[in-house]
C-alpha cells in the first residue's frame, strides 16, 4: 500500500484536507490524534514524560496539554526529547495500522512530517499551503487562543518555503471549492 503523506503548518488546512480524502473512501491516520491517544494510554510514554517533565504532566490521569505545551514551545531541546519519547511510539502504532487497510493508498496526516523525517517513508507528499494571516485567522477561530501563542508554534515548525522544497505536491487552501477540486483530481491519479 502507498502511503501519502500530508502535511502543513498550523492552521494550513490540512486535516480539513485529510477529510476530503476520508470523504473519498480514503483511509487516513491523523498523527497528532495518536500521539495524544498514546500519550494518555501508554504507561512508558507517560513514565517517561513525567520523568522529563515532573508530575505536573500529567492531572487526572491524561497528559497536561497546556502546562506541556507551555514548557516545550519555548525550549526547543526539550520539544525534540518530549517529540523522541512519543514519535518512535506513533510510528511503529503507524505500521500496525497500515497493515489492516486496504485499497490503493493511504494518507498519514502529520503536522511534522519533514521536520522528524517522516517523508522519507512516503510513497509521495503533499504539502498544505495558506497565508500566514489566514492561518492566524483559522486557529484563533478554531482553537481560541492568542496571536503569541500561535507564532510560537509556527516558529517550532518549518516555513513553507522549506517544506516546499522537499513536496511532491502543493495545494494552496484558499477556498474550500478549488482545494476539494484538487484532492479529487489527486485522488484519481492515485487510484
């Protein structure tokens, strides 16, 4: 089975791409979903991060997102260990659920994918692109937060003008109508 990876920064659009495929009959495999799955649901990921990051990291028994957050978007050597703690886990929980899919191809959907690699295990990839305000836009709107806190998650992933570099296909989220027009006609040349 191909495995397409998608990915985009932060309020690109990409998981409202990842529905269309879904629409389409296509498996997907939301990475970041997983890794908040296995982050509450693995007993060594949550060893380890409270090892890391004390038992602030946990409250109730699920990962303490906002005090996480807050920690590893301003430090960036103790993003990569939270991200070496919990990425060797969604991989291999990847692996597993490619096998039990069928049809010509899945996506993996992955805010990350060529910052950790991840493309290199891809059949092709494409990248979800929006302007920088319309993405500040959509996640305000979405996640009700503050311009700071988004920038400082924008700084943690790569520009696009890099991502594009290593793309085998962009797709420009302006409007719904011509994105969905786009991941049809992917969606053909794939089947």
């Amino acid at each position: 089975m191909k495995v397409i990876g998608l990915t985009g920064g932060i309020g690109s659009g990409k998981t409202t791409v990842a529905n269309m495929f879904k629409d389409l009959g296509v498996s997907v495999y939301i990475a970041d979903d997983e890794a908040k799955r296995l982050a509450n649901s693995s007993k060594v990921i949550r060893n380890k991060l409270t090892q890391l990051l004390g038992h602030s990291a946990y409250v109730e028994g699920n990962l303490n997102r906002k005090f996480v957050a807050n920690l590893i978007f301003n430090d960036p050597k103790l993003l990569a260990k939270v991200n070496a703690i919990i990425h060797p886990k969604v991989a291999s929980h990847f692996r597993r659920w490619v096998r039990r899919q069928s049809g010509n191809y899945c996506i993996k959907e992955a805010a990350i994918l060529f910052e950790n690699s991840g493309y290199k295990d891809c059949y092709l990839t494409i990248l979800v692109t929006a302007p920088i305000e319309a993405r500040i836009k959509r996640v305000i709107d979405r996640d009700n937060t503050t311009i700071e806190a988004i920038r400082d998650r924008m700084n943690n992933q790569w520009p696009d003008e890099e991502k594009v570099k290593l793309a085998d296909i962009v797709i420009e989220n302006l409007d719904l109508i011509t994105t969905l027009k786009e991941v049809k006609k992917i969606h053909n040349t794939l089947r």
